[in-house]
C-alpha cells in the first residue's frame, strides 16, 4: 500500500450553511485512519457560516455567487492529493467512510471515482448510483427506499458519483477537465462523469462508505428554481452529447416524465418554494419552455465533441435507464 494514497483533500461548498457546515467539517476531522485536508469555498455567503471553522481550514470567500460547478473549480485549483473530494456544506460523514473510500480505491486501480451510500437524515436511502430517463434526465438509484427494501447492495460499477459527494482521483481531472461552470446549479456533475466514461474512467459504488446528507436544503425540492437549472443544463448536455436523431424523441420522452412528476408532486403536497404555497400550472409551464428555451439556443459547452462521442454517450446512458422504461442493463 502506498502512503501517498491515505491522503484526502475535501474541497466543500458553502452557500449560507449554517450550523449544516461546521458539523460537516468536523465529521470530515473524526474520520479515522485517513490523512486529510479540508478546503471551503464560500459562495459570498449572506449569514455567518464560516465563523468557528478553525485555522486548520483553508477557507476561500468569494465575492459572489459562482454557483456549485464554478465553485467547485475554484477548489480543484488548490486541491492537489492523489484523491480528492467534492461535497455539499450539509453532509455529515460516517467515520469510517475514509478507510471504506482508500481501501476501495485500492482494490480497483483502474476506477476513476467511488460512489459512497448517501442516506438522508430520516434513515432512508438518498442515493446509490445514477440513473436515467430516456430523456437523459436523472435520478439517484432507490431514493426514498429504507435499506431493508434493497434487495441486493453490493459493490457495483455506476455511471458517476451523486454531486452532493464525489471522490476521485487527481488524475481524472488532469485528463477530462473541470466542471461546466456555466450550468450554475443541477446537472453539473452528470456531464462530468459523461466525460469521464467518454475518456475511459469508470466509478465504483461502496456501500460502506456512508455520508448523511439533508437533500435540498438550499434550493428546496420541486422549487422553480431547481425545476429552471436542472431542465436547461440537462437539455444543453442532451444537445452537446446525443446524435440528432435521437433528440426528437426527447420531448414526447420529458412530456410522459413531467406528467408522472406531477403525480408525485401532488402526492406529496410539494409543489413550489414550500409545503403550502402553490404554483399555477401555467406559470411552471412557463419555467419549463425558458428552460427548454435557453437550453437549445444558449451558451454552448466547453468540451470538445466528436462524432463518436455522441454515439457512445447514448449507449453510456442507455446502460442505466430506469425502470418503467426497461430494465436496468449492466
């Protein structure tokens, strides 16, 4: 075993985290048996999260909001170990999740990244790998579900990392670049890891590597600000990456998705900013087409695409859809 290879350098963004913060560095600092660095980069936070950091910290405060793909550029600049982490301000690590992540990675030299098991406070499952609509839409595998319900969690091979946590190695970065910071918010991390299988990295998931992690807590579920960024930053990358033939199937794919959406919406009584304020469907409808909108004629992405890309990311992607649309292939 190589020395160098306990080192962690955890790169956390911070957008008025609050108490979320500070308990997400210190269970960075019970991890046991891992030699680490901790780097945050404040997104021109308006309450007073950063006080109480301790020196040990390498604190960076921005003077505006680079969103969470800009900030987390601004801490691959500074973060150098071998293995490197990207997380949200309102995680908290399990102390073992070090030793489960190293040992992981050195028992599959040639994985780009380890996916950990992300479970929300509640105790039910948040994330256990990426999956895919047929409109390249995604969501995190057996969300919602108690682990018991899980019939079968094992070491497997996932599309990517979920973005509230992504640990990979430093080579990954130097080869496949940094993040899309012109998507702001959502979606960001799926187009990184459609680059790095594209450039030949795989991710493996460990499901002893536990974080706790408080989804949404900064843009809120269903919101029209999440609804906004993750549809224009997923059609922008459906446009980049797909052939041309397959993109005039994704509206009638997003129309069937938007209405099983709504279903769940109502199910929940989660629709807008909070439990009880409403949205008309009018003015989502709206949301949706400037997404759509923005998202065919905007800005278009910095990395480079050939011909066979497009090809082999509709298969990349096709390896995990999600169910009702077929099963999930491996």
């Amino acid at each position: 075993m190589q020395c160098e290879i306990r080192k962690i350098d955890f790169g956390i963004i911070n957008y008025n985290g609050g108490d979320s913060l500070v308990k997400c560095v210190k269970s960075i600092q019970n991890l046991q048996d891992t030699e680490f660095r901790i780097f945050v980069y404040d997104n021109n936070s308006k309450d007073n999260s950063t006080i109480g950091l301790g020196s040990s910290v390498n604190l960076e405060k921005g003077t505006e909001n680079l969103g969470y793909a800009g900030a987390c550029n601004a801490l691959l600049k500074k973060m150098d170990s071998p293995i490197q982490v990207l997380c949200n301000m309102d995680l908290e690590f399990d102390k073992n999740w070090g030793k489960e992540i190293l040992t992981t990675f050195e028992s599959n030299a040639d994985c780009g990244s380890v996916a950990s098991l992300v479970m929300e406070k509640s105790g039910v499952v948040n994330s256990t790998g990426i999956l895919f609509h047929p409109d390249m839409h995604a969501e995190n595998e057996n969300s919602g579900k108690n682990l018991d319900e899980i019939k079968s969690l094992k070491t497997k091979q996932v599309f990517g990392c979920y973005g509230a946590v992504m640990a990979f190695k430093k080579e990954v970065v130097d080869k496949i670049g940094f993040l899309e910071d012109s998507f702001f918010l959502f979606f960001e991390e799926t187009e990184w890891y459609l680059r790095h299988n594209l450039l030949g990295f795989h991710s493996i998931f460990c499901p002893s590597a536990i974080v706790w992690h408080e989804r949404s807590k900064t843009t809120v579920r269903y919101s029209p600000l999440k609804l906004f960024y993750s549809e224009r930053n997923r059609i922008r990358t459906a446009m980049h990456y797909l052939p041309f033939g397959y993109l005039l199937k994704l509206p009638y794919f997003s129309f069937k998705r938007y209405l099983k959406l709504q279903r769940e919406m109502k199910k929940d009584n989660l629709v807008g900013d909070t439990a009880t304020k409403k949205y008309s469907k009018i003015y989502l409808i709206l949301i949706l087409l400037k997404a759509w909108l923005c998202g065919i004629f905007g800005k278009k992405l910095k990395f480079k695409l050939t011909g066979k890309y497009k090809k082999q990311s509709l298969e990349i992607i096709k390896n995990y859809y999600i169910t009702p649309y077929g099963n999930i292939l491996r």
